[in-house]
C-alpha cells in the first residue's frame, strides 16, 4: 500500500461519482484526503493549505462542474505552484483548462477498468487480490457465518470504539516485538523438540539397548508439541483488533488461505489506527482550529467525533443567543454536513453565513440588548440551546 496521501480535487456537484471513485480507491490500498464541504475563508483555508503540503498526488476530477469551479482551480493552481504532480481524471467530455493542458490526463469516461489500472500504477498503488463479495468467517463456536467485508469492517471499528485508548497505545508498544518473537520462539522449540526425540530413537536403536519393565514404568511419555494450523491460528485472532496479530500470521503462514480477508481487516484497521493518530495530534496542538480541521476531515463518522465536540468547550467558553433562521425561512447558518437543514440541533456545529450579532439574551429578555459579539463568514459556533419564537428559531451558542 502506498504511503503517499491522495489530495482529491472536485466539485462537488459531482459528488456521487466521487464517492464510487475514491472506495475504490480506498479499497485498492489508497490513503486519500478529501472533503465534500470545501468552504472559503474562515476556518477551513488552512486546512487545505496544510493538506496539499503534506499530500504528494492531487487527483483533479475533471469534469464540467469542476473547471467551472473557482475553488477546484484555485487548489489546483495551489498546487501546480507547490511542484505537486497533478492527475486530471477527466469523468466526462469537458474544456480542459489552459494551465492543465500540457498535463497528461486520463480519459477516465472511455474505460474505466482500464483507466483506473492505470491510475494505480501511476501511484504505485498495489490493488489486492479480488475478494469474493461474501466472505465466510468461523468464530470461536465453529459455527459459520457469511458476513459481507463492509459489515465486517465496520464491527471492527465498533470494537475499536469501545476500548479504551489507553489500553490500545498499551499493547501497541508492547505488541510488535513479543508477539512475533513468542511465536517464533514456539517453533524454534517445536523444531529443537522433534529434533531430540529423532536423536533418541536412533541411540537406542544403535545400542540395542532395551528398557526392562520397571524402567517402563518410570519413563515419562514426552508429548510432542502441537502444530498450530493456518486456520486454527486464524481463528484465534478472529476477534482482534491490534494489526500486529495479522501481520504475524501473514508472516508465519505466507500462503495464508484468509490472505484476502486479513488484508481487508488491515486496512481498516490501519485507517482506524490513522485516524486515532490525528486526533491524538490534533488535541496535543491545543487550538480549537487542529479538532476542527479534524471534524472537518473525519465527518461525523470520525471515531471521536463527540471526544472533538468535548474538547471543542476548553476553547468555546463564551456563549451568547443569535437568530438562527428568519420568519421566512431564510438561514443566517449552515449546519455542519447538512447544508439544507433548517432545524438546529443541540451540539450541531455550525457556520455563519453572512454578519450576525451574538446578544447576551435571546430576544425579548433584558440581555437582548447587549451585542457581545458580531460573526464572520464561515465563523463556527456550537448549538447548547434552541428556542422558538414565532417562526424563527433563536439559539444559544458557545464560541
């Protein structure tokens, strides 16, 4: 798998299309960054500044939308400037742009197959092997159960979840050396067991020599060691969620018969490891702005999506009441990965359209008449109450 991540390029008119594009991507061993929420100005500038930094390939989804818009060419003249090599994965008949025409392209539309083969290649992207649509998995009981790789995956991320991150950076450390090494060791002994028991046999056949019955009664009966199998070893690491217990199996069995579902199972489990890892940075960073970019990057799918919108209030620490939505519908905000919403919600994350005043009360209460704040566009506030009044919604916000 390549340790390059992916910049993603689009508009996101073409959304849809994007979706299918990048899980096969991802399916194929990609790591890729991308947002469906590209906002300018504000909060959100930096964050892609900081992602085409750090990613060495941007895949510009080229299609009508996308060189029409100003916030794809924008990223890719960023990028173009910052010497990044820049793939235009052309969906559909278009205009290609004037700064993108001595660029090679791929005529994704014509074939895709082939074209994404080819894409691969160009970033050296190794796909694994195909994998049957259902994949039979034995548990503890013997009993087996078809379980599809998605729903598969996604119970791993629920165990993941669940346990408890100290725990995991635990067994990480200690993991990669002794777990390996005691298995080794297990059939280095095995090896030296059979080995002496051999050597034994063919002494006493040498010297002829016979044990009388007493001698019998006192030998102890030596119990060779027991060969773990392919799939008996598979089956003890089928509830596991530390990646060195996969990779170790994969070492020790090369020709591992469940090498497609451990390498699915890997995957997952290293973005779930990634993604754990950019938290963790992005709380040691102590701004509100590194667990924003990492809201922004993750979703609400993000593992630690309600660990972010706590640690969002060691920086959010005023609070105060605006006008969410006028009488006739009209929205001065938009909530967090849902643009068309017009009902807020407690802790919803959301961005200021257009200049609002913060008041210290909600309208009609004493405090109304102290502004203590006026919002920028794209400015984020956090929802702690929402009230009616009339048709309009007024709600109470940290910032």
């Amino acid at each position: 798998m390549s340790s390059n991540t992916i910049f993603i390029s689009y508009s996101r008119k073409d959304a849809d299309f994007v979706a299918k594009f990048t899980q096969s991507l991802r399916e194929a061993g990609a790591t890729l960054w991308l947002d469906k929420q590209i906002r300018p100005g504000g909060h959100w500038d930096a964050s892609i500044e900081l992602a085409l930094e750090t990613c060495q390939d941007v895949i510009l989804i080229m299609s009508k939308n996308s060189v029409e818009s100003g916030n794809v060419m924008d990223e890719i003249s960023y990028a173009l400037e910052e010497r990044k090599r820049v793939i235009p994965i052309k969906i559909e008949e278009c205009d290609v742009p004037f700064r993108l025409r001595r660029i090679q392209h791929i005529d994704y539309y014509l074939n895709e197959e082939n074209s994404m083969k080819l894409l691969l290649s160009t970033l050296d992207v190794k796909p694994l092997k195909p994998v049957d649509s259902q994949n039979i998995i034995t548990p503890k009981s013997g009993i087996e159960i078809k379980k599809e790789p998605e729903k598969a995956f996604n119970e791993k991320k629920e165990q993941v979840k669940t346990v408890d991150k100290k725990n995991i950076e635990e067994k990480k450390e200690s993991f990669p050396k002794d777990t390996a090494s005691k298995k080794k060791s297990n059939l280095l002994l095995y090896g030296i067991g059979v080995a002496v028991i051999a050597a034994g046999a063919f002494f006493m056949t040498q010297m002829g020599g016979e044990i009388d019955n007493k001698d019998k009664e006192d030998v102890i009966p030596i119990e060779p060691i027991a060969v773990i199998t392919d799939a008996e070893d598979y089956a003890k690491i089928g509830e596991s969620i530390e990646i060195i217990d996969y990779e170790t199996h994969l070492a020790n069995f090369p020709n591992c018969e469940h090498s497609n579902e451990i390498n699915l199972i890997l995957n997952e489990l290293r973005a779930v490891a990634e993604e754990e890892n950019e938290y963790n940075v992005a709380v040691s960073q102590n701004t509100s702005t590194a667990i924003l970019n990492y809201l922004m990057k993750y979703k609400k799918n993000a593992i630690f999506y309600e660990n972010a919108l706590t640690e969002l209030d060691r920086y959010f620490t005023k609070t105060g009441f605006v006008q969410f939505s006028a009488s006739n519908g009209e929205l001065y905000f938009t909530i967090f990965e849902d643009e068309t919403g017009f009902t807020p919600e407690v802790n919803d994350l959301i961005f200021a359209r257009t200049q609002r005043f913060i008041h210290k009360g909600p309208y009609g209460s004493p405090g109304f008449g102290n502004k203590i704040h006026s919002t920028s566009k794209d400015e984020v506030f956090k929802v702690i109450d929402v009230q009616m009044s009339g048709t309009a919604y007024w709600i109470q916000v940290s910032f």
